[in-house]
C-alpha cells in the first residue's frame, strides 16, 4: 500500500533553495517513490509528489541509473510543500523521462533518499540491491542527445537485428560489402547461432554466455571478420558516440545493471534495450580483437565491455552457474569511483549466498585494509584463485612491502590491488585455466593469521621448486588490423622468437626433462600447449593428433622465420589470410604459408611484453613483466598455475611476482609426504 507523503501545498515556484521537509520513512523496509508529473512541453518545469510503500507491497515503477556529476545543484525539482534542487544530469534525465498525458512512478537515489539524514541513508543504501531487483526496469540515462547520438543508435539496433537474421545488409554497404552480399559464404552461418539467438522472427535473447565469448557469435556475421571494410563502416556510425559516455565509468552502475530484469539505454529520446547493447559490444570486442586492434588501446570501449560482462557473470552466478564473484570483481576492475573502497563495497550485495564472504562496510578502515580483509577471508574460503590477480609484477617497485611497513599504506603482494587494471588482459593464460589442472600437495590450508600492523604474511601449503637462470621479454610493435601486421611488427616479433629459440638451445641438454623433444617443448610453450583462441579456431577444421602442433610449426619456421619463406618475403601490410578475395598477397600463399601466418597470429598472442625464462632444472616457460634471473617457480597446493615468486634478503619470506606458464607441470603435480612445506608470502 502507497500513501502520498508530499501533498497538501501547492508548490512555491519562487523558491531558490532546498525548502522541502522530508517524512521520516515509516519502516525500515520502506522507500519513496517519484511520482514524476506529466508535460507537453519540454521547457516546463519539473514537478513531482513523493508517495511512501514497503518494498513487499511496491506496485510497479522504474529505477533511473545516471551519472551524478559535479556537486553543482543548479536545477528545480518542485514538491507540493518546497523543492529540491537537484544536479543537470538528473534533471535532463527527469525530463527526458515524463509522460505527456500521465504521472511517471521513479525511483532515483539522489531524491527518494533523505540525503541529509545518515541513518536513513544507511539503511536506503543497504536495500539498494532489493531496489533495483524489484524495478519493472531499469533507465539509464546516458545524456542529451542528438543527430549523431541517434544514428549511433541505430547502429546497434541495425546489428542487432542483422544478428537475429543472419544476415547483413546495411543500406549504406560499400562494393566490397554488397560483393560479400552476394557470395555463398554466409549460406553457411545462417543456422549456426540459432540456439544462441533464436529465430528471426524471435526476440533477441539476452545469452550470457555467448556475450561473454563473442567468439560465439562470430559465425552470424561473417563480413566483420573479413577485410571487407564492415569494421569501417561500423566505426563510421560513431557507436563510440555511446559507450564514451561516463556512465559506462562509473562502478556503482555494475550493481545496477546487474540486478535489473531489464535494461534499457537512454540518450535523450533515444532508446536501446541492453539485450541488444551487449550482444553487439561483446561481438565487436571478439572481431576486432581477432583482426589485430589492441584493445587495451582503447580504455572506453574496455570499461563498456566490463560492464557488459559483469552483468552477464552475475545473471550466470543467479543461475548456478559457474562464475564467482570474485570474476565479478576482476571484471570491473579500471572502473572510476571516488572512493577505492566502494570496489569491493559497491559489489558486495553480487555475491552468490552460498558462498557469500561476511564483510561489513567499514569507511573507517583504510583502502589496503580493505582490500587485505577481502583477500584474507577469500583464502580462508579456499579460494587460492585470488592470488592469480595479485602480485608484484603491475606494481611500481615503492610499492613491494617490508616486513616494518604500516598495512594501511602498502598492500602485501598477495593481495590484489583493485585499483590497478584487470591484469588478465595482459596475461593470456589466465584466460584458460579450465586446461590447467591444480596441483594436490598435502591440505591447502592457512597455517598463519596475517598480523596486518606487523608482518603481513600468509603461509600456504607448497613450495620453491625451482630457480629461473636465463629470462628474455620484448614489446612488440602495436599490431593493426591486417593479419600479420607492419613488416617492423612481423620483423620484431620473429627475431624474438629465434632470440628465445637460442636461449634454449644454448642451455639444454638433448632431451627436455619431460621426455618430450626440445622442439615440441618450445614451441608448445610459446603457444601455451597450443590453446590459444588462434590455434583453437586453426586445428577446428583438423582431426587433433600429436603430429598437428609440430606440422604448424613448421609452417611457421618455413614460411615466417626464414627470409625466403612465403610469408617474410611479402609485402605483409596488403596480407589478409582470412579473405584471399579482397588480398592479392593472400592468394598468391599455399596453404602451408596461411596456416604458418596463423601461427605467427598465435605467437603474438601469447609474447608481448612477457618474459620467456629458462630455470636451473631446464624447464622452460613463460612470466609475468617483471620476472627477473634468480626468481623461484613455486608451486601453491590447489593452484592451476605455478607462481614466480621473489626471495625477501634476509628473511624467509617471499613476494609474490604473479602467476606463471611453466612447460611439464601444467597439468598438475602431486606430492606425498607427512613433511608439508609451507611457503611463507608477505
């Protein structure tokens, strides 16, 4: 049951500051709701009345998800009885969202909460969750519009429903776009992604797992992986115009979106349902991912996306699914708050109730307290999964700690710093952990209660097994959109590869510890074991046997690494594997020198910025920037990775550098024993 808890006065159109006297809520469980009075004019001032019910008996209204802005409250929002004066960014969207011929019923933080009273406030806050769950659906207001907001619009909508037909036909298609038109190679995309998508007579479905791999729904759009100017024409519609917004930024949205059973972007008096926003953005981040576009490059497009993913993560953590929140929480990382707090805070009420850590918001504890109580209860959970964010190695050398630093200034190495970048965009095995298997080594429990004011430490169950003696990294060049990229791209990345090469060579014995070939070994580790996404798409056409990796590689020391080979002697800036009918170079390559290209593609993939050691034992593998000669390979009971890790001088402790790919124990060692080693962490 709704009472109305504003009405009784007209309202005082010549007020010009805060003159409205909020009721006290008569419950705990109660919220206000905005009862957002209808216009014809667009001019007209905005007028409102409050009404009062407990979230159990809620009729039906909508919450607003909107950027707050500078503290600057030059707008009027008009009770009967006062007013309020609100910021721009709300008012434009109270605005944009009232009816012409009937009230609006809204919820929006910034009014619905007395925000001069602290103890409403808490408790207001603390329901949050509830008041998004129970929303009919959630607006988020993502500014003004215009012309080009518009038509960036419609270009989501016109790729989302091209998805729902399997075809794609814009009306602004180039020759090369209408000649693709008309081949037969999209014949065979057409049912492909039905169980993804649906019929095309059908809603497009929200699937999150497919928008978390838009890898996925590749096969419905052929023409974007191909060199057929799609990816331009696509950039021409300003879709960026969209996910520039500062909405996008901001982390409290991840609750929001999250919760909501709809969605729906507003820009003005533009409209897009969220369905078709995150089909088309996890699309487009696989697609250009796939042609060569660094997509860290582009800091916008990574903090929509995250967004994007959450939301999907936490629909499939509701479901039962697999993802955990802590997947949430690395997700979202690089979003903006103004308070470092609020990133595990913002996120608590995503948590999955089985597995729900017990912590209390406490704005009195510093950040890095924050952040260790997080990791602490994490790992006393069993989830050692949260040491492979943490480490050294995406960390400035002042921050490694000591055994005499303050935890309120400095983070132990075991602790993620959530204030730096999802560092899984730099390190590609942490992609693929379901290939990996744990290591079993005795009971992987906590032996110590970190002191955080004294020595910071965890000891885990494990141990250092082994030294790193030789380590080389390289940057390479930023890679384009053709295939094998700029010939200073394709130069670098290969005299890097014979650089590794002779490392290994110089150093080992005639056989890799493992038994295998000091061929297969090598090449298997710069390609992670061969599962990168290149080399997983490569072998899709071929039966697996062990003879396929090695073949690959071949191709690629034939046509690649030797100057006289197909692909090194090509003008590589006109080179386009994927479709040999808009490529001359293409072409012209037999079917050896592609796949060696591909291969190539693989290896970039995995060697950038990443330092390729060789250890005492002649393991070989590959490390976190960073990763210095003299850093131990430790193995961590229950891990999937082993970890690099760095001796402390004249302790016994260790830092953590970050997790690594070590060639032979990938897929996981068992140790027996009564003498348990524990490794001591700060």
């Amino acid at each position: 049951m709704m009472r109305d808890v504003t009405a009784g006065n007209p309202p005082n159109p010549d007020v010009g500051h805060n003159t409205l006297d909020y009721t006290d809520l008569k419950s705990k469980d109660s919220i206000r709701i905005l009862r957002l009075q209808p216009t014809h004019s667009t001019r007209a001032e905005l007028c409102a009345s409050f009404s009062e019910a407990r979230l159990e008996e809620i009729p039906p209204y909508e919450a607003i998800s909107y950027t707050w802005g500078a503290e600057v409250f030059p707008e009027t929002l008009k009770f009967p009885g006062g007013c309020l004066k609100i910021t721009e960014s709300l008012a434009s969207a109270l605005k944009a969202f009232r009816y012409t011929d009937r009230d609006r019923i809204i919820w929006a933080d910034a009014v619905c909460i007395n925000q001069k009273n602290d103890v409403e406030k808490g408790h207001q806050v603390a329901m949050m969750n509830e008041i998004y769950k129970r929303a009919d659906r959630v607006l988020v207001w993502l500014g003004d519009g215009n012309e080009s907001t518009a038509y960036s619009i419609q270009g989501y909508q016109i790729l989302a429903d091209e998805l729902k037909t399997s075809t794609f036909s814009m009306k602004r298609a180039n020759p090369q776009v209408a000649a693709w038109l008309k081949s037969d190679e999209r014949r065979d995309s057409t049912t492909s992604m039905q169980r993804v998508i649906g019929s095309a007579d059908e809603k497009l479905q929200e699937d999150h797992e497919a928008i978390l791999d838009g890898s996925e729904l590749e096969p419905r759009l052929p023409a974007l992986s191909q060199n057929s100017g799609v990816s331009d024409m696509i950039m021409s519609h300003g879709m960026n115009l969209i996910y520039e917004r500062p909405w996008f930024t901001r982390l409290w949205t991840v609750q929001e979106v999250a919760l909501a059973s709809e969605v729906i972007l507003c820009c003005g008096k533009d409209e897009l349902d969220w369905t078709s926003f995150a089909t088309v953005m996890s699309l487009l981040k696989s697609v250009l991912s796939r042609n060569g576009f660094d997509m860290r490059s582009s800091q916008a497009f990574l903090q929509a996306v995250s967004v994007v993913e959450a939301r999907a993560l936490f629909q499939l953590l509701a479901s039962a699914h697999s993802p955990r929140f802590r997947d949430i929480v690395e997700t979202i990382r690089g979003q903006s708050c103004t308070n470092d707090r609020d990133r595990i805070y913002a996120l608590l009420n995503l948590q999955s109730p089985s597995t729900r850590l017990h912590i209390e918001p406490d704005y009195s504890k510093s950040v890095p307290h924050v952040y260790i109580d997080y990791a602490l209860k994490s790992l006393e959970q069993g989830n050692f999964e949260n040491l492979y964010d943490a480490g050294m190695w995406y960390r400035d050398d002042n921050d490694a700690p000591i055994i005499t630093m303050d935890a309120n200034r400095f983070l132990p190495s075991w602790v993620p710093d959530f204030r730096k970048p999802n560092n899984r965009r730099r390190l590609p095995w942490l992609n693929h952990a379901s290939y990996f298997q744990k290591s079993i080594y005795g009971d992987s429990t906590l032996t110590t209660v970190p002191k955080l004011n004294t020595a910071m430490t965890i000891s885990i169950a494990g141990f250092a097994m082994d030294k790193i003696s030789e380590g080389r990294a390289q940057s390479l060049p930023l890679q384009t959109v053709f295939t094998a990229g700029h010939k200073d791209t394709f130069t670098k990345t290969c005299e890097h590869v014979k650089a590794c090469l002779e490392i290994f060579h110089q150093n080992s014995g005639p056989k890799y510890p493992t038994g295998e070939t000091l061929e297969n070994a090598f090449w298997s580790t710069i390609t992670m074991g061969g599962i990168t996404q290149t080399i997983l798409d490569l072998i899709k056409g071929y039966i697996p046997t062990p003879e396929l990796g090695p073949k690959l590689a071949g191709y690629f020391e034939k046509h690649c690494l030797d100057p006289h080979g197909e692909v090194a002697r090509r003008p590589l800036v006109d080179l386009w594997l994927d479709n040999p009918e808009f490529s001359s170079s293409a072409r012209e390559l037999s079917t050896e020198a592609k796949l060696g290209a591909r291969y190539y593609q693989a290896i970039r993939e995995t060697m950038d910025g990443i330092v390729f050691f060789f250890t005492q034992r002649g393991l070989i593998g590959l490390a976190p920037p960073g990763t210095r000669k003299g850093d131990l390979i430790a193995i961590i009971n229950g891990a999937a990775y082993p970890f690099v890790v760095r001796a402390v001088p004249g302790a016994h402790f260790f830092l953590l550098v970050g997790p690594c790919y070590t060639h032979g124990i990938m897929q996981g060692m068992k140790y027996e024993g009564e003498d348990i080693e524990t490794i001591t962490l700060i």
